[in-house]
C-alpha cells in the first residue's frame, strides 16, 4: 500500500463571512462537514505517549476518539468524549486548545497539530443531529446528597461526574436560567444557546435537580444547606464577582457598561431583540471597549451586532500580550474591530446630559517585565488623546463576589475574597465545602473551572464515602 | 412557578400582590427585595418585598405600573403565575432596638418605608410615619401605617387629604414641635428623598434611603446599579438598597435613572398597542 502523504496544515473550518456575520447573532464558525472531519481526523498519528491527553484539564482519552473519527464511528467518538467531558460542545467551541492539547500535540512539532477542537466540536455536534445520548447507566443510588452552587462549567461537571456515580445531586442557580457564563457571558455568536441547553438536559436526564433563582447566601446560607436541607456536601462554583472600574473620573456616565452587565443584557436578557423582549442595551454608534482578554473581545464583536459604526479596542500592552485567543483576536479584526494598542483611558468625558461624549487616553510603552512576566506600561507624558464614543466598555476584570463571603463566616477567602480551596481536591478549611472554578482562581477559563469540577468530585465522592464523618476532615481527601 | 394568591388595587396603577414564594417568605427581613419576572423575554424587575405571611408561605409586592413590565405585571390575576421570582435580596434594614424613627414614604415609597416600620416597632422603638402622595387617591398603606406606628401625618400636594403640602413640610414640621428622633427613614422618588436629607443635614440627624436605581442580575455580577456613596462606589443589590442618604450623590443616581428613557416609553407604546389592538384596557 502506498504510504500516505501527512497533510502539513489543519483543515480550516468554514465560517460565516465576516462582513455579513459582523451584522448578525448567528455562529461565526459553521463546523467541519463529516468528510473534512474524517480527512482531519485522519491526520492524527496515533503517538505512543500520547502528550495530548496529559494538555486536557478533564483527561480526554483525545488519540481514541480521533481514531473512532477517522474510522467513521462517530458514536464511539461521542462516548470517548462523554466519558470525560459532558460538555463537549460547549468545549469544542471555546476550550483554548491552543495552549492545550493541540500545544501538545506531536504532529505539531513540525507542522500544525491536529485540530482537536474542531474535532470534539464536531462529533458533539453530530451526536446531537443524530440524536446519540450517552445510556452509559448511573451507578446504583447511594443516598447521599450533594448541593452545587452555581451551574457554570464548574458547577455542571462536578454535578454531572457526581450523578453517575449515583449522588443525588441539586444545583441552585441565582439567575432564572442555568448556565452561568455560558448563558450570560459568552455571546451567541460564538456559543448558541441552544447548544448550552442541550447540554444541561443532558444533566438533567442524569437526575441531577437544577433549581434556579436561588441565590445561596441570600436564599439559603451554605450552612442552611447542611442543616435545613439536608445536604452531606457543598460545591460553590459561583464564579465572576463584582466588576472592576479604573479609578478615573467619568465610570458612572450614562453609556460606561462593564463587560458583564454588557454581555449579560444582550446574551441572557436579548437586548439584541428589543422592543421584541424587554431589557434594552445602549445602541452605540462608536464603542470602546476597554481590555485584552476574551471577554474583551466578546464585548466588542457583540457592539457591531447591535450595531455600532466604529468598534474600538483599547490595550494597554501590544497584542502579543493579549490574553485573548489569537482566532478571537482574527475575527475581531476581520469583522472590522479597530484594536488601540498601548493606550489606556485616563478619563470618560460627558455631554451635557451625563451620557458618554468621548473616552481620554494616554499612550503607554513597553517597560521592564512585571510579576506577571508580561512587560508593564509606562504612560507617556502629555501623550493624552480625546477618542469620540458613545459606549464604554471596561473587561478589565472581576472582584469576588460577597454573598457567600458574608453569610459564612467560618469560610477563609483571601485577601482579594476569593475562596482558600486545595488546588487538588477543591476542599476548603469548612467541612464538607468544596469550592472551584473563578471564585476561587479569579477570572479564568471555562475548561479550567471544568477540570477544577472535576477534581472536586472526585474528593467529594472519596469524602462522602469515608466510613465515618467523624474526625474526618475533608482537607485530608 | 410561583402564583399569584391576590390582588387588591391600592391606588390608580398601584397594586399589591400576594405571591406564593414559601423560601423567600422564611428568610426575608425588612428592607430586602426581590426580582420578579412576568413572562418569557422579561425584565428583571427589583420589588422591595412589603410584607410577609410566614403561614401561606407568600409575600407580598405593591407595584406601581410605570412602564411595560410593571403594568404587564398588574395586569396579571389572583391565580396566574408570575415566571420567577428570586430573594430575598440585598441586605437588611439596619435595625436597632429602642430607636425613635421617623419612616418618611412619598408615594409608592410608602410600600418600602412600611415594612421597616414593622422592624422598628418589633424592637419596641416610637415610629412615627410621614406618608404623602399629590392627592388623596395615591396616598397608601395609610391604615396599615396606623396599626404599626405611634403616630402617622398624612400629606397631599393639593391637600385633598391631610395636611396640604409635602413631606417635608411635615418633617419639618414634627421637628419644630419637639418630636425628637434618632433617625429618618426617607423613600419616595429622588426629589422627595434629595429634599427630605437637606432638612435632616444641618441637623447632623441620621437619614436613612433606600435606592431603586436600573438593576439587572440583582446578585452582584453586573454593577449596572453602582451609586457613589461618599465618593466611594457602591453596589445598591449587594452593598445596599439602603444607604446614609447625607452621603448619596443623588444627581448621578438621577442621570443614570434616565439612561433608557426613550427605549423604555417606545417599549410602552408598542405595549399599550398591542393591547388595544387585542381589546383589553391599556
């Protein structure tokens, strides 16, 4: 047989063209077609050490199900990836593979790796048009219960790995639908809601209770939960806090959103639909949106879906420091975002009926690496410049929020509030809490909070297991 | 999805509601809210919580129809369920016993000011209440006040009922006779409250508000409710809804009211047509 030639590059997804996406809601990037995914599958060598898995915070057994791709048995594939992932249309979507298992990837060493994002994507997407669902069955009931705080990645993976291992698992959700970032955060465009639904009836087919409108902390304590309710267990993964604001004069105008309230308004609220629904969101003409960071980037492609002219993105570093996705940075730019590098806003100047008339900035170099390792700015004296807008956006970032820190006294946060949680086990100095994803981390990544979830049950089942609570302290899992 | 147990008009476009919300009826203490939504595409619509019945498992919201949501949630019946109602939130009145208070309510204020009475006078404090409203029609909850408070000094603007004249008037008026308090409770539209915390300034005398800025999530996740409070930034869902009205920067509080003005009457306008066109009352 002849020997096939490796084909060098990963093959390239089609995606909706950027002038007409840029005006609509619809998913950029439109999934491989089945032959493409087979041919791309194909492209994987089947290395022995098999780097890959070990880039996967959730542990994707990835080499087994590339090869059930390239073999055509696509509900193999699903399986693989239900076996370790019960999100993954979500994560083929917004996991950054490329810091991940593709950075590992042995084909990538010489050439591009393989597009194992795509992929995962694809066999989701595929299982759902065939309507493959994961019969794997739960393990016999074991009677315990276990309360999740929260229903983001965080929440959803722990509630998920807890349920078929035959917990009775509830989550409370404070907002009226589950999903967390997912819903409110990561727009439509880059992650239909439809598919987040999905996903979690698919939990709910798990047995797993989800009750929304429940703000723990308010609703119930944690303690509540163990006394009045009856849990043995408690998972808070309640993500993004409070929203950060430079001190600069102006944050308070009529027009300066924060990320979350701008990307909540339209992905959970549909602004983008009003007067049709009835939560609207300022229709900017000129947007800045301040950061370099995904949510950044989300908030500034979602300014040109409600219609903005001009698109700004304001950095303080160059786009080498970006924390944003090198693609997501691409599409932006090929939808028309105007990226400012080295500026950051010293001011946020009013009409005369306290509405944004313009953000001032000053222009920044590069100096000495900070703690960070990234090379800090350094404002430039009289550099200062008026840039007119009607809408600013600030993603630069979130605090903790306090309503768990407030009502439970007994459970140490740091300095920034975020709660003290063993990295490998997800226990906190409370027993029978464990806690991950961006409460504990701060603002960090969907699949990180995932693979955080995923160790916590694993210490949550071990801990509800131990023979007797007594002197047991969960710390010791 | 929580019912709705009653209904009862209190005045033109004000309604109080009785809703079935067993968790939120436990838990709540006067001063907190809830967000409530009506339908499918909804606002979030924040209601401070009036009253509680422990026994029914229900609490009960007065709502003034201002705009789409409020007006599509009283037109709603005793029977419907409302979509979802989420609470108890933000934090509690700041409850002392033994205080002499004053609750000042201007209009729909008084549903706010009402239950932190209540909290007043369970901790076996004096509470007089100062209610008013343009005219004796939108002046509520006057017999309810009367059961609770030692005293209670109805105002109208055209002296319809009461004494004529505002709440301050009446404020001032309470203070000039010797009534001597260790705090003002104030809630009502901005003016009223902005008015009732410059007779209280001079007198070093504590004035209590309770904020109702444009709130989405309710929970601390968005800040579109930030207000500055001593020129520092506060969050009225998770740091308040009650402040030290001496320190409230009122005219920012008031631009920021207005950001949807226009998105908000053209919501309202397409409503209103829709029902007419449907043939029930607008």
């Amino acid at each position: 047989m002849a020997k096939k030639i490796l084909q060098k590059t990963k093959n390239p997804m089609p995606l909706q063209d950027p002038v007409e996406r840029a005006r609509n809601f619809e998913e950029v990037a439109l999934g491989y077609p089945v032959d493409l995914a087979v041919l791309e599958a194909q492209r994987c060598i089947q290395c022995k050490n098999e780097p890959c898995i070990a880039g996967c915070p959730v542990e994707i057994d990835i080499p087994e199900f590339i090869r059930q791709v390239a073999e055509r048995d696509f509900e193999g594939a699903f399986r693989t990836l239900m076996d370790r992932n019960v999100l993954p249309a979500v994560c083929g979507r917004v996991c950054p593979q490329e810091e991940q298992c593709e950075a590992r990837c042995t084909l990538g060493v010489k050439f591009e790796p393989v597009a194992i994002g795509r992929l995962e994507r694809f066999v989701a997407d595929y299982a759902n048009l065939v309507k493959f669902t994961d019969d794997t069955p739960p393990q016999p009931p074991t009677g315990h219960r276990v309360a999740v705080v929260g229903s983001g990645p965080a929440g959803l993976t722990v509630a998920a790995d807890l349920a078929k291992l035959g917990h009775q698992v509830t989550i409370f959700e404070a907002l009226h639908k589950a999903g967390g970032v997912l819903v409110y955060g990561i727009p439509e465009f880059r992650l239909p809601k439809s598919i987040v639904e999905r996903e979690i009836d698919g939990l709910r087919r798990l047995g797993v209770e989800i009750r929304t409108n429940h703000v723990i902390g308010q609703t119930f304590t944690v303690d509540e939960l163990f006394t009045e309710l009856g849990f043995e267990a408690v998972f808070i993964g309640t993500g993004a806090g409070l929203p950060s604001f430079p001190r600069i004069p102006g944050i308070n105008l009529i027009g300066v959103y924060s990320a979350n309230e701008y990307l909540t308004r339209s992905n959970l609220m549909k602004a983008y639909l009003f007067p049709a629904t009835d939560t609207p969101a300022i229709r900017g003409r000129r947007v800045a949106v301040i950061g370099g960071g995904n949510t950044a980037m989300d908030a500034v492609r979602t300014s040109l879906r409600l219609g903005a002219e001009h698109a700004y993105l304001i950095y303080r570093r160059t786009r080498k420091e970006m924390p944003a996705r090198a693609e997501e940075i691409e599409h932006a730019e090929e939808e028309g975002v105007e990226i400012i590098m080295l500026a950051a806003p010293t001011a946020i100047l009013a009409d005369e009926r306290a509405r944004v008339r313009a953000v001032r900035c000053i222009r920044m170099e590069l100096g000495e690496p900070d703690a960070s390792g990234r090379r800090s700015p350094v404002p430039q004296a009289g550099s200062e410049f008026d840039l007119d807008v009607d809408i600013v956006v600030f993603a630069i970032g979130q605090g903790a929020n306090p309503l768990i820190r407030n009502t439970t006294p007994d459970l140490p946060v740091n300095k920034w509030g975020n709660i003290i949680a063993d990295e490998g086990t997800g226990a906190t100095q409370k027993a029978g809490v464990f806690a991950g994803g961006d409460i504990v981390t701060g603002g960090a990544t969907v699949i990180s909070a995932m693979g955080a979830g995923r160790r916590a049950a694993r210490a949550i089942d071990a801990y509800l297991r131990a023979p007797s609570s007594d002197g047991f302290s969960p710390t010791d899992v | 999805m929580p019912r709705i147990l009653s209904k009862e008009i209190l005045a033109p476009d004000v309604v109080r509601f009785w809703i079935e919300s067993p968790h939120i009826a436990r838990k709540r203490k006067p001063g907190q809210f809830v967000i409530l939504r009506t339908a499918e595409g909804g606002e979030r619509i924040p209601l401070t919580i009036a009253d509680v019945d422990r026994a029914r498992g229900a609490v009960s919201v007065i709502v003034q129809g201002v705009g789409k949501s409020t007006r599509q949630l009283n037109a709603m019946d005793a029977g419907d369920e409302v979509l979802d109602v989420a609470g108890p939130l933000g934090r509690p009145t700041d409850l002392h016993p033994g205080r002499r208070v004053c609750c000042v309510g201007g209009g729909i204020g008084a549903a706010v000011v009402y239950p932190i009475a209540c909290g007043f006078k369970a901790l076996h404090g004096r509470v007089v209440a100062i209610i008013g409203g343009r005219t004796k029609d939108l002046v509520i909850l006057e017999r309810e006040l009367r059961e609770v408070a030692d005293r209670v000094v109805v105002t109208t603007d055209d002296g319809s009922h009461g004494t004529k004249g505002l709440v301050t008037d009446a404020l001032q008026a309470l203070l000039a006779e010797g009534e001597v308090f260790d705090e003002v409770v104030a809630v009502g539209p901005l003016p009223m409250m902005r008015a009732v915390v410059e007779v209280t300034r001079p007198l070093g005398l504590r004035t209590t508000v309770s904020l109702n800025p444009i709130m989405l999530d309710g929970t601390g996740m968005c800040g579109g409710c930030r207000v500055s409070v001593g020129g520092e930034q506060k969050y009225v869902c998770v740091d308040g809804p009650e402040f030290d009205g001496h320190q409230v920067d009122f005219e920012e509080l008031s631009a920021r009211l207005g950001a949807y003005r226009e998105d908000e009457a053209a919501s309202l306008l397409l409503y209103e047509r829709e029902r007419l066109a449907a043939g029930e009352p607008a």
